[in-house]
C-alpha cells in the first residue's frame, strides 16, 4: 500500500521506515519532487499537521499523512511548543534552538518538558488524527550525538540517557513520534 509522507526531513522517512510494516510503501516528498515548503501557519500542532496533509493530499489524491511535533516545557507554559523548529528564528537551526531554550531555563528547578506528534492522516478521503506522547525533562546541558533537533537535551521519563545517547532502535520504542504511529499503524491494520 502506498503512502504519502508530506515530508521533506529525512530524518522522519528513516525513522517511519523502521517501524511500518514492509507492505506499505511510503514516499515522501522529495521522492515525488514536491520542492515546495508547506507553510505552518496554524497555531496549534493539530493545525499544522492538517494543513500539510490537505495541501498533499489535494495535489495527489492518494492517502496521505502528515505530522508535527513539538516540545512542550512546562516551565514556559507549553513553549516552544508548535514553534520548536523556529524557536530560534526562521532558519530552523537546531544548536541555536537548543542553545535559547537552555538560556531560557537557565536557574530554574522545574526542567518538565514532553515531546508530542500529532499525525494527520487522510485515508479514502477521511480525516484522522492520532496522538503521542512522551514525557520527560531537559537536560542541564547536550549530550549525544544520535537523532536530531531537541534529542541532545531531552532525557525521557525513567532514563537518564538524551534521546541523542540512543541508537534508533531505542529511541523508537519510547519515542512520541512511535507510539502516534502505532495508532497509525493499528488504524491501517483494522
């Protein structure tokens, strides 16, 4: 079966690959030659991850989904949240996202974050979302060098290795983008 990725970050596809089932075949946008950027205008993850996958969706008519993800730190109300890959500006620069959020949290106790993925899924022209997931702190400083983005400072509840200490198989058994699709996955199997 074949699934629309609406992606351009291959770090995704590699990580998605590891968990389906091989009898569904995803191609993300890159393999199609979509080169346009979606633009994320909503203000919630939800919001963001319908509109990629309607904007795929139109364009192909073929089953598709779509995620955001975002980190979520108690101690800034939910920020940077839906605006993670831009915490730092425009250029989505991952050490420099990293770096103002540490400065932001510098001298606090409370280090509560959690990781969410939010996937948008449009399956024979019906809309689903499904939810995940995973609770843990910010580090005092990175460490790691595995995974991408926020992994170096994030250290999941009941470890004390970042997810950036973890190989990928590790990380996808507790990772939030896992286990939303593991309801995918459940979804398409019924």
């Amino acid at each position: 079966m074949e699934l629309i990725f609406g992606t351009h970050n291959q770090n995704k596809v590699i990580e998605i690959n590891s968990l389906l089932p091989s009898k569904y075949q995803v191609k993300s946008l890159n393999e199609l030659g979509y080169d346009a950027e979606i633009d994320e205008t909503g203000t919630t993850l939800e919001e963001n991850a319908l509109i990629k996958v309607r904007t795929i969706y139109k364009t192909y008519k073929k089953n598709s989904f779509a995620d955001d993800s975002g980190l979520e730190v108690a101690a800034m109300d939910g920020a940077p949240g839906v605006y993670s890959a831009r915490y730092a500006g425009f250029e989505k620069n991952a050490q420099k996202n990293m770096d103002k959020l540490l400065g932001e949290l510098e001298g606090s106790k409370n280090r509560k974050a959690q990781f969410r993925t939010v996937i948008a899924l449009i399956f024979n022209g019906k809309e689903i979302l499904f939810e995940g997931i995973v609770k843990g702190k910010i580090a005092l400083q990175p460490a790691g060098t595995e995974g991408f983005g926020y992994d170096p400072i994030f250290v999941p509840e009941n470890n004390t290795r970042t997810f950036a200490q973890m190989n990928l198989s590790e990380k996808n058994r507790i990772s939030h983008r896992s286990r939303a699709f593991e309801k995918l996955i459940e979804f398409l199997k019924s």
